[in-house]
C-alpha cells in the first residue's frame, strides 16, 4: 500500500480546524446581527483565532500541512474579517468606507488569481505581513463591539480597538503590496524565460565550466592543486641506469645515459 503524500491529505486534524472555523463564520454573524448576543459572537472569534494558531501549530508538529489547509485557512481569516466587519457597519459601530478599504484589497487579490494560473502559478503563500495584519484586525473586532457599551471599559476599549484597527488596514494593504510585487517577479521571470524559449537561446550557465579528461571543472580544489604541483615522476631526475634521454641535477651537470 502507497502512502498518501503529506501535500495530497485532506483528512488531517488542521483540516478539520479549519473546517470548524468556516461553518463558525455564518454562526457568527447571526449572533451579531439576529439576536445581538455579543458574548457569544465573542466567544466563536475567540474559537477562530485560537483554532487558527493550533491548526498551523500541529500541521507543522505532526507533518500534516496540506495543499487544501494552504486554501482553507487564509479563505477562513478573510471570511471572518468580512463578517465582523459586517456586522459593525450594520450597527453603526464603525464607518463604510473601513470595510471598503478592506474589501477592496481582497477584491484585488482574488482578481490577480487568474493572471497567476494562466503563467503556472497558484495562490500565493501567506506571508508574515498578512498574518499579522489578519491577528490586527480580528483582536480590533472584539474590542470595538465592547466598545458600543460606553463607560470607563468601552472608551478604553475604544481607543485599542482602533489602534488594532488602524494598524491592521495599514499592514493588510502593505501585505497586497508585498503579494503584487512578488506576482509581477514570477510572472517577469516566466515571460523572459518564453522569450528565451522562442528565440533559441539557451539560459547562461552560472560559471563557464568546463571539464577535462578527469571530468573534474576547472573550478575544483583536486584538479587546481594538479594543476599548481608537477607531476612527481616528470619532477625527479632520472638514475643513471635508466634509459631516456640525460637528465640535469641541482647545480645543472648533465650525467651520461
């Protein structure tokens, strides 16, 4: 029986996490929206930010990471954001345009996807300005729903929660940023490597090695250190009883065959 590689696994525990976290993201907004029962609201953002540090801890612990967890888990953070900002502006906790700004920056990055696939690249990875724009953004969420209650805790709650706010917006986008200059280098490198491809021309190699009778590149220690001794045999002057031509000593005397 063959194994299934690690990149090929769909049911692994981060997965599951992961899963957990998506059906949690309509829960979520009921409870913001329908009933307006904020400690529970809380309670499953809690769940998803907790579930989102274990799923990549024992993905990397139990040799678990997965091509389907590298889709699930950055759709899930986005989700998340989405609907709490949604929420927020549906009560008149924060204003339109923050959640248009987000969005916007998603919307970018999701239309980038096709130009990706159509040069032989996938999604691109999460990189660490996107992580941490995404704990940012979901610790400002919580806070500013505290926030809606007034008092010495709400107005505490209020200025923290849009410092999380404000620095998340700023990082997320800087991570848009990071993401368009990375794709514009793939995408840079594929097309001059077609060019090359058309015209006939092969790549350079990195050093103009090239190999003698040993096989061994000019570059190599063994064959430098050949190259900078004589031979020992063509170094040692000949005996008298050998035959071949008359050999010299140190001070140059020539000694007859």
């Amino acid at each position: 029986m063959q194994s299934t590689p690690a990149g090929d696994r769909i049911w692994t525990v981060p997965n599951l996490l992961s899963v957990l976290r998506l059906i949690g993201v309509p829960v979520f907004l009921w409870l913001i929206l329908v009933p307006q029962a904020d400690l529970w609201a809380l309670g499953v953002l809690a769940f998803a930010g907790i579930s989102d540090w274990l799923d990549g801890k024992i993905a990397r612990a139990w040799n678990q990471v997965s091509r389907l967890g590298a889709l699930l888990d950055p759709m899930a953070d986005r989700l998340y954001i989405f609907a709490a900002l949604l929420g927020l502006v549906v009560r008149g906790i924060v204003p339109w345009w923050l959640m248009a700004i987000l969005v916007v920056r998603d919307v970018l990055i999701v239309l980038a996807l096709p130009v990706l696939r159509h040069y032989g690249y996938g999604p691109l990875p999460v990189n660490f300005a996107g992580k941490a724009a995404t704990l940012c953004l979901l610790y400002s969420f919580p806070l500013l729903f505290i926030a809606g209650y007034g008092g010495i805790v709400g107005d505490v709650a209020k200025i923290v929660g849009w410092a999380f706010a404000i620095w998340g917006t700023a990082i997320y986008w800087w991570a848009g940023l990071l993401y368009a200059v990375q794709g514009l280098r793939l995408i840079g490198q594929t097309r001059r490597a077609d060019r090359s491809s058309a015209a006939g021309v092969a790549p350079a190699p990195r050093t103009a090695a090239t190999t003698g009778d040993s096989g061994s590149a000019p570059g190599d220690r063994a064959d430098e250190e050949t190259r900078a001794q004589p031979d020992e045999a063509a170094r040692a002057p000949r005996r008298p009883d050998d035959s071949g031509p008359p050999f010299s000593d140190r001070k140059g005397a020539t000694s007859p065959p």
